[in-house]
C-alpha cells in the first residue's frame, strides 16, 4: 500500500476542496434538489463535491466506492484488497434544513478494514482525520479560508475519548433518524446511570463526538450504509474505541457484497 501519511494527506487535501464547493452551493439560497430512486435527496453539492473527490483520488492505485457513483458489482469489487470508501456529502438532510451538520466522508479500507478516515465539516471548518494503524486521531480547526493553521499530526491537535464515569451517560442521537430501538435503549441506560443525556447530532459528526469525549456511546439502530460509516469508524478506531455490529458483535467491515451497515454501536 502507499505510503499511508501522502494518503491521508491527499485525502485531507480533497476533503477540503469538496467542502469549499459545497459550501458555494450553499449559500446559494435556489439550490436545486432532485431524489434519488430510494427518494433520498440529491443537490448540485452532493454532485460537485464528488466529482473533486474522484479527480483528488484517481491517480492513486485504489478503486472507489461512493454514494455518488454507480459502483462496481460484487463480482468485481471482491477482489479489490484496498478501496476508498466516499460520502461525498454526508447529511444532505441537513445540508437541505441550513443546520450545517453535514460532513465529507473518505475512508480508506484495506481487507474490509478502514486505515485511514477524514471528516470534514465545511460550515465550521472542522478537520477530524486519522491513521488508524498508528492509533491517531487529530481534529484541527481551519482559517476563514479553509488553510491548515499548522503542521499536520501534531500531537497537540491529537483527540481521545472520554474516560467512562459513574453517574454520566452522555448517548449520541441522530438528528433526523432517532426510533424506538433507540429510545428503548436510552430508557435501557436510565436504570444504570443517574443521569442520561442526550446529544443530538446530524450525519458522521456523531462518531466525531464520541472520539474526541463529547460523549460516551453511540447507539445506531436504523440504516447506514458504508460510506455513511467508513471514516467515522477510521477515526474511532485510532481513537481507541469500537464499531461493533449487533449482528456479528465484530466491528463492521467494509466492501461487503451489501453495503448496508447492520445496526452497530460505537462505545469503548
């Protein structure tokens, strides 16, 4: 495989100039919305920021699989060792209702294991990226222009967990797909934490927040796909914390012949 940091460089690199695109459409306030045949949304920024994204990585020796994309049959793809996995626009939903919790996605995934993952939440300008094979995590804050303010992978800008606590329970909620599984769970964690708090977030952000200890556990009990996940379980992992299928109770894995996600949970 490549040299892991010029990659995770690279994907830094595409990650914010798709981000920058999506915010051009942004704030365009008659911004063209279209629903896919499962009627989920697609925007002129979902499509922008995809075409940056497959133009950053086509000169690397890896195949890619994206939300945005027709993707390759199993039949091929399961031969591929190593595969970007892309969310070009993590969070239309919320792109749509203006919230600014959306996010660019891109993880890169070897034997159905993500190694590297970027999350990049353009509205804030909030860089999440990590090398989980050297078990690093790091969150940098851009400039009003989208620069790096420093050096890449200083260990000041590294992000941890937060240590568990007796009485505190703080449970990430998605903020347009909360069900009753989830709430059944939240009621389930009532009756071993005084206190339960809910942090209500869009799109790959709530994976960020567990890895960086703005909360605790991560309940996912409604579809995903892969690229909704990839990065996020790139930087929780680096972190130090576990993606677990509620089907296998193994992390989720990658370039699966379905690429819907079992139901999972992110917790350490």
């Amino acid at each position: 495989m490549a040299k892991t940091l010029e990659l995770l460089e690279l994907t830094i690199k595409a990650s914010i100039q798709a981000g920058k695109a999506i915010l051009e459409v942004y704030d365009d306030p008659e911004f063209s919305i279209e629903l896919k045949g499962d009627k989920s949304p697609l925007t002129e920024a979902d499509l922008a920021s995809s075409a940056i994204i497959n133009d950053c990585l086509k000169d690397t020796p890896y195949p890619i699989i994206s939300e945005e994309i027709k993707n390759k049959p199993y039949s091929e793809r399961m031969h591929w060792d190593t595969c970007w996995i892309v969310d070009p626009l993590d969070g239309t939903k919320e792109f749509i209702k203006r919230n600014g919790e959306f996010t660019v996605n891109i993880a890169l995934c070897k034997d159905g294991v993500p190694v590297l993952g970027v999350i990049y939440v353009p509205v804030l300008r909030e860089l999440y990226y990590a090398d989980a094979a050297a078990n690093k995590a790091y969150k940098a804050v851009l400039t009003e222009y989208h620069l790096l303010p420093q050096n890449l992978f200083e260990e000041s800008n590294r992000i941890f967990p937060s240590e568990s606590a007796s009485n505190n329970l703080r449970v990430v909620g998605s903020r347009s797909h909360m069900n009753q599984d989830t709430l059944d769970f939240i009621e389930s964690e009532r009756q071993k934490y005084p206190d339960v708090e809910i942090v209500s977030k869009g799109s790959s952000l709530k994976f960020c927040l567990v890895a960086e200890g703005k909360a605790d556990v991560y309940p996912r009990f409604a579809p995903t796909m892969e690229w909704d996940t990839a990065a996020g379980q790139a930087i929780c992992s680096a972190a130090g914390l576990k993606v677990i299928s509620r089907e296998t109770n193994k992390e989720l894995a990658y370039n699966k012949e379905n690429l819907l996600n079992p139901h999972f949970m992110v917790s350490s």
